[in-house]
C-alpha cells in the first residue's frame, strides 16, 4: 500500500472573526486542512491557549483530518485571533489579538523526528515576528530531507514581517508562494529593480536558487514560474464571498501535486479551480467538491 505524504503546516492557528461569527484559520492552519482533504497525512505544528478556543481548533482540525499531535498548549497565552474585515470585493484586513500561544512555539525532540519524515512544509511571515517561534521553524525547516519541499507563503500581515525575514525565509525555502499585493513589497525591501511581473519573478527565482514561484493575482488568475519557464491560468469567474484561506488552498493543490507527479498543467488548473471555488464559500477551509480530488 503506498503511503500518503507527509505534509505540514508549521506556524500560527487562529480563529478569524468576522462580523457576523467566528472561523477557524491561520495560513499554516488552512494549508494543513486543505492538504488532508486532497489526500495528504497532514499535521499542524503551532500552539494554542489553555482556554475554550484552544480546544475548538483542536477538535476543528481533527475533524479536518489533521493531526494535532504537535499542536502545543501553552498556558499563560491565550489562543490567537484576529478581526476580520471585508471590502466591497471581499477583500480582507486583519486586526491580531497581542502575544497569542503560537508567538511561543517552543522546539522538542519530536518535532525532529517529523520534520525528517516529511515530504513538504508550509510556513510564512507571522509566526516569525516572535524570535522563538522563529528559531522553531527555522529549526524544523533545518531538519528536513533535501528532498522535501519547503514551501514559503509569503502572507504578508500589517507590519509582521521586515528585509530580516524574507531574506531568512528564502534563504531556507525552495518554492515560494505570493500574490500580486505581495510582490511590490518584495520589490522594494529586497532590491529587485523594475520591470515586469514576470522579469520580477524570474529575478527571485534566480537570486534565491528557487525550483519555482506560485504567483496569484485574484480574478485575473496565477503564474507558475517552474524550471525557467512561465505558465499562466485564468480562473472561471466566480461570485467572491470572502478570499480568506483562497491562496492556502492553491499552496495544498500545488504541493499534492508535486508530490504526486503530475504535470505543471494540471496542478496549476487544479490549484486554481480549487482557490476560486473556497472565495465562493464563507470561511478559509469548506468542504472540497469531489471533482478536486484527483485529475
């Protein structure tokens, strides 16, 4: 029997509240949920508080299919949560509760011992404001197979995030994941110069020794630059509830992808009907239809 991929999420988990309820999230978090639903032994390395939202994520991403054997329980720091605020175009912006538990993501021995069996790891910017959940996932990327894809979602947050960072993230990833409000800051803080999007990519890619960049520009669709060339997809319009978690689903889609194979053809059209139909649902992680299980 072939075994399923290994594949985590590392970083924070957070409960997105929106003005008319609560929803479980947190990039790694969403990346995790998604990954387990297209058919991946996912895991959740973050930590939550000692309290009732704590327990609501654990129970919510073992219901997802995600294990929690790593999810840390930190008792003087409260489970993280942000305020979610829509535009006219569902567009989101955040407002972050201070010093929530995944702020403090301590090391052990068994984290080790993942990070060597797994196939792909997610991470960002925001679990890295804090220098000990830094030092963690640096320390769990550090640790992986050569092999391994390490994946750097780029989820740039209010002011979480500096040059430091990036340079540190890239430094250590092979694939990177951003979008089109993303690039410009990477443009900036890292020097790239000007020209076009894809004359950007292309400059990062090289600069940083990348095997490829997932590149995604809302309704007017994604790039994939992977071994030297571009491929472009333009997603079927959809009616935008919300984006939240929209470019965690297209990181799990490219990742299952890779590691089953497939052809950059599919995985872009698949990774891309999958991030249009979760910005037509309410909440970072609904139910996949079956038709984006396989093919």
């Amino acid at each position: 029997m072939q075994r399923l991929p290994v594949v985590v999420g590392i970083g924070e988990v957070l409960w997105d509240v929106f003005p008319d309820a609560a929803h479980f999230g947190g990039a790694p978090a969403n990346f995790a949920c998604h990954s387990a639903a297209l058919g991946a032994e996912a895991w959740i390395v973050s930590a939550v508080g000692c309290d009732e939202l704590g327990e609501r994520a654990r129970e919510t991403l073992r219901r997802k299919g995600v294990h929690v054997g790593f999810l840390q329980t930190e008792e003087w720091h409260g489970t993280g949560s942000v305020h979610v605020t829509l535009d006219a175009r569902g567009q989101a912006t955040y407002a972050f509760a201070p010093d929530p538990a995944w702020d403090h993501l301590s090391w052990s021995s068994g984290l080790e011992a993942l990070a060597r069996r797994c196939d792909a790891v997610c991470f960002g910017t925001l679990a890295q404001r804090s220098a000990t959940a830094a030092d963690t996932i640096h320390r769990f990327l550090n640790a992986t197979a050569p092999a391994a894809w390490r994946v750097f979602d780029v989820n740039l947050r209010q002011n979480f995030y500096c040059r430091e960072i990036l340079l540190r993230s890239l430094a250590t990833a092979n694939v990177l994941k951003l979008n089109d409000e993303e690039l410009p800051v990477l443009q900036e803080l890292l020097d790239l110069g000007g020209g076009s999007e894809e004359m950007l990519l292309r400059a990062l890619g090289e600069r940083f020794g990348l095997k490829g960049i997932a590149f995604t520009r809302g309704a007017h669709g994604s790039l994939l630059w992977w071994r030297g060339e571009f491929h472009e997809e333009v997603p079927t319009p959809v009616e935008v509830l919300d984006t939240v978690g929209a470019g965690d689903s297209f990181t799990a889609a490219l990742i299952l992808g890779l590691l089953r194979d497939e052809s950059v053809e599919v995985i872009h059209r698949r990774a891309s009907g999958i991030a249009s139909y979760v910005c037509s649902q309410r909440g970072a992680t609904p139910e996949l239809p079956e038709r984006f299980m396989r093919g």
